[in-house]
C-alpha cells in the first residue's frame, strides 16, 4: 500500500492509502477525490486522468510510458513534459509519498 498524495489545481490536498495494484487513478476515483474524472474508466482512451509530476525525482522514478499514453496526453488539457495519465500509473511501495498535481481541468 501507498500513501499517494493529490493536489487539486486550486491547491487542495487530499491523502489517500491506496493499495498495491491500483492505478493512481483508481485511488482518486475510490477515495472521491475531485480533479480526475476517468471517463474511459482506466482504458488509457480518453486523457481525463491527466496529472503533472512536478517532481523530477518522481517524474524519472515512474515507469517508462507505455505505447498510445503520449498520444492520449496531446488530447489533454495543457500537457506538459511531466504529464502523466493516472491511469497508467501502478501503485507499488516503491511510490508510497509520489504526490501528482491535476490541471486545471480534464477534457
């Protein structure tokens, strides 16, 4: 289990334990933390689970993108070089303490 931590974009954070296996995503979506709609539900179509990792250690201990995510993130609402889509983003031990930063809207 990890300790994720989620920053709206007016600055409200929410801490929430979600358990090994999850996506980021679903941790936001199970603990009704606003800012990450999911509309595809996980199936990395829709680009509505857009976060920025402003940390570059995080940002370089993530996994490596998958096929499609750049893609997907083009769809986003201001992508930068340090989106991510949630969904995409496995929860291990090795990111208890990551904290991700959501825009200020999804499309």
């Amino acid at each position: 289990m990890a300790k994720i931590k989620y920053i709206e974009f007016n600055g409200t954070e929410h801490e929430a334990d979600v358990a090994n296996g999850l996506s980021v995503m679903e941790g936001a979506i199970q603990n009704d933390i606003p800012g990450i709609d999911a509309d595809c539900g996980g199936g990395m179509s829709c680009a509505t689970c857009h976060v920025y990792i402003n940390d570059d250690e995080w940002f370089k201990k993530l996994p490596e993108k998958e096929m499609g995510e750049d893609d997907m993130l083009d769809q986003a609402f201001e992508p930068k070089s340090n989106s991510r889509l949630s969904c995409q983003l496995i929860v291990s031990d090795d990111l208890d303490g990551l904290t991700v930063h959501m825009p200020e809207k999804q499309v």
